[in-house]
C-alpha cells in the first residue's frame, strides 16, 4: 500500500505538468510539440508516436512550456498557450496578461525547451527562420563506369514571411571500373582497373511568394563531375511558380522560366544555349512511421533545337526517422545530358544510401 501511494505521488507532478488539449469534449495530456492554424502537433502520455489534432477541432488548449510565437512585425510573444481558436492563438504573457495572435501574423512558434536542453532543442527558438542537413550516403550508380562510392553534404534553408532561400552543395569520391574493360579477360590492365572520380555540386534558390499561390524564383547550380568529364556546368535560371497544393503535409508545385546552360568539358570544349525551364516539386509528409518524401524534376530545352539540345535532371530521397533528429535516407538521382562529352555517356543515374541529420 505504501508504495502504491510512492508512485502515485511520483505520477501527481508529471501529470499536472503535462499540457492538456481538448478535443470534442475529450481532454488529451502530454506534451505539444508544434501549433499552426492548421493543426497542433502533440505527443500523449497514453502510448508512443505523435497524434496530429485539427486546429478546427481543438476547444481547449494548456500548455505548461511557454511558447515563442514570432509574428510578421519582428515582434515576439512568449508565454504559456492558454486558449486557441481556428483563427488566433491566445498566449498569457508575463506581467501583461492574455494576448491573441491571429495565426495570419504568425511567422514561427516554437516551444521553448528550457535552459538545460541540447542545441537541437534550443535551435528552434534561437534561430525560428533557419532549418537544415547534413548527410553521410554510399552511393551506387552506372553510367560511363560502374561506380561505387561515398558521399556527404548539407543544405540550409531560411524561410520567413514570403521569401524562402535554399543553400546546398554535396560531394561525391569515388573508385570504379571502366564499364569498357572485357568480363570475359582474366588478364586486367592495371592501368585501367580502377578510376578515381569526384563529383561537386552546389545550388542556390530564393522563391518569393507574390500571392497564396503564385511565386517568383532565382536559382543557380553548378556541378563538376570528373567521370563525365566534365570541367563545369553552370545552370542560372529565373521564372515563376504555382502551388497547387499547399498543405501541412503536402506541397505541389510547378514552375516555369527560363535558364542558360553552360558546360565546359575537360579537354576545354564548351557548349552553351539558352532553354526554357520546365520544373516540378514536391514535399510529402508520409502517413507513417514520420516519414517524408521530396522529389525535384527540371527539363531544360534549347530554345533554338529542343529536340536535340537539352538538360534533364530528377532527384527523390525518403526519410525515415529512426532517433530524433536522425533520419534513414535514401535518394535516387537521374541526370540526362542530350550532349555530353565524346568519352561519356548521356545518362548518369546515381543511388544513394545513407544517414540523414535534420536540425
């Protein structure tokens, strides 16, 4: 009997700390993890994994963490959650009482993690615009060679108001064979056995956004790719975009414009034109286990012979969440060039394996 009553009294102080919201009626106690106008993302204390709450459904809301809530006007609101609408959020600030926020002026509100939590705790708070990867893969891909190798990179991403900018590079080394070499020779040209190839690439987007739906973008990538032969390819492009769905868990979008190819092979030929560009992008939250999957497909078409003269890329990557802030990635990434170098192939398909850290 007595340590029944021990363990109650343990139990009395996490359960009154615990946020609680209510839902048609029902009250839920645990911890809310993110709020938008759209839903309240919480983890119970009834079982494992996150329950995501329509914001529409939610009658009641308490939470014991404060909340920074940083609006459209560079102000910022911290305080505890005390009362939610599917229009405004209600936060009790200190010394000021009650304050609702329409959720048309909420930039970003992250739950604080207190004093003693780690970076990637506190990052939310600290740097509420900022988000971003770094990734550690085996890759596997054939093109000119069969090739296997490692690669790393990272992005960054600021997003605030109407204006989103995505940074990211990535690098790849790698030993491979010559897909020339005879499988059916016993005696192997030492000179030709292995080839060593390291391939660059870095981008930089900026969209912003000139209704709910319609944006304007700027971009440039470059890459260099030692087993295409390739010196340098250099894409800049500008154009508009349209959403056509833009949800909590789903983003569609296709984009339009035009862009200017650059490539400089090794031996110094060079091919340049100007194309149309023809994109596509997507960002799904998957139904389970927290997964996520993002794709990207752009077709780049010289103006002056689209049937002949043109760029081709497409890249897909899911990840799994497998502790916290680390994921399970796996990526596939096809490149087609109509005009590559004379010792290379127009097809480059790469397949990734690896770990992912989001922060």
């Amino acid at each position: 009997m007595i340590r029944v009553f021990l363990v109650a009294l343990l139990l009395v102080p996490s359960l009154a700390a615990a946020d609680r919201v209510t839902v048609k009626g029902a009250v839920l106690e645990g911890t809310v993890k993110s709020i938008s106008g759209k839903k309240i993302v919480m983890k119970t204390i009834y079982g494992k994994g996150d329950l995501t709450i329509p914001t529409a459904d939610v009658t009641a809301i308490e939470t014991d963490a404060p909340f920074h809530v940083f609006r459209a006007d560079d102000g910022q609101t911290v305080g505890p959650v005390v009362g939610i609408t599917p229009t405004a959020v209600t936060i009790a600030e200190q010394d000021r009482g009650p304050a609702e926020i329409p959720f048309e002026q909420v930039q970003a509100a992250p739950r604080d993690a207190g004093e003693d939590a780690n970076w990637f705790e506190r990052r939310p708070v600290e740097s509420p615009w900022w988000s971003g990867y770094t990734d550690l893969s085996f890759a596997s891909f054939d093109s000119s060679v069969h090739t296997t190798a490692l690669a790393t990179g990272f992005g960054v991403r600021r997003e605030r108001g109407p204006n989103r900018t995505r940074f990211g590079a990535s690098y790849l080394r790698s030993t491979t064979r010559d897909e020339e070499d005879d499988p059916d020779t016993t005696e192997v040209d030492e000179s030709d056995e292995e080839v060593t190839g390291n391939e660059l690439r870095g981008f930089l987007r900026h969209e912003h956004d000139l209704t709910a739906r319609f944006f304007a973008f700027g971009s440039l990538e470059a890459e260099h790719d030692g087993i295409e032969e390739l010196a340098l390819r250099a894409i800049p492009k500008l154009g508009a975009g349209y959403k056509i769905v833009d949800s909590e868990d789903v983003l569609f979008s296709v984009d339009s414009g035009l862009a200017y190819v650059y490539q400089k092979y090794f031996g110094g030929d060079t091919e340049s034109f100007l194309a149309a560009a023809f994109g596509a992008e997507s960002d799904v939250k998957l139904p389970f286990l927290g997964a996520k999957w993002d794709t990207r497909a752009d077709y780049l078409p010289s103006l002056s012979d689209w049937t002949e003269d043109y760029f081709l890329r497409g890249e897909t990557a899911l990840l799994i969440p497998i502790y916290e802030q680390l994921s399970i990635k796996a990526a596939l990434i096809d490149e087609y060039n109509s005009k590559p170098a004379d010792d290379a192939v127009s097809n480059s398909l790469t397949t990734l394996l690896g770990l992912s850290l989001v922060y």
